[in-house]
C-alpha cells in the first residue's frame, strides 16, 4: 500500500537503515575492519543511535575517497530511487 512501510515494525523502536558509523571495538575473537575504521552497515535495522553493534559480516569499510555523506546514503537511496 503506498504511504507505509513495508513492515511495521514492534514499538517502542529506533528508526534507521542506512548507517555511517566508526567501529569502535571488536568482540572477541572477531576479524573485521580496526577500531577507528568508517564503515557502513548492510541490513541492521534500528541504527540511528549512538551506539550500534553489528555483526562483523554486515560492516562494509569506507574508502578514504568517499565523503561520509555519500556513504551515509549509498546504500538505501540509490535502491529507493530505483524503486
């Protein structure tokens, strides 16, 4: 139905799928991009907060050359345009 969302989600909730964030920590044992890293989250939902933790398979590293704002929206709104 135009107008909502595809799912609605349970409440109270944090809205967000489209992501910019540092990685901060890695849990134990964990390969992934190094603390201090800009990264984009693919398909972690409820990420507009101060903290987000992610699995290390969803993190996708920013290159250097790559503004935050264009990686902050490369993911969803290119999709959303399309559709």
């Amino acid at each position: 139905m135009p107008g909502r969302f595809g799912r609605t989600p349970a409440l109270p909730t944090c809205p967000g799928i489209e992501c910019l964030a540092v990685v901060e920590a890695l849990g134990a044992g964990v390969d992934g991009p190094r603390p201090g890293t800009r990264v984009v989250l693919l398909g972690v939902r409820a990420n507009w907060r101060g903290l987000v933790v992610a699995p290390a398979e969803r993190v996708i590293p920013v290159p250097d050359a790559v503004s935050d704002q264009d990686a902050a929206q490369a993911i969803i709104n290119p999709v959303t345009a399309l559709v």
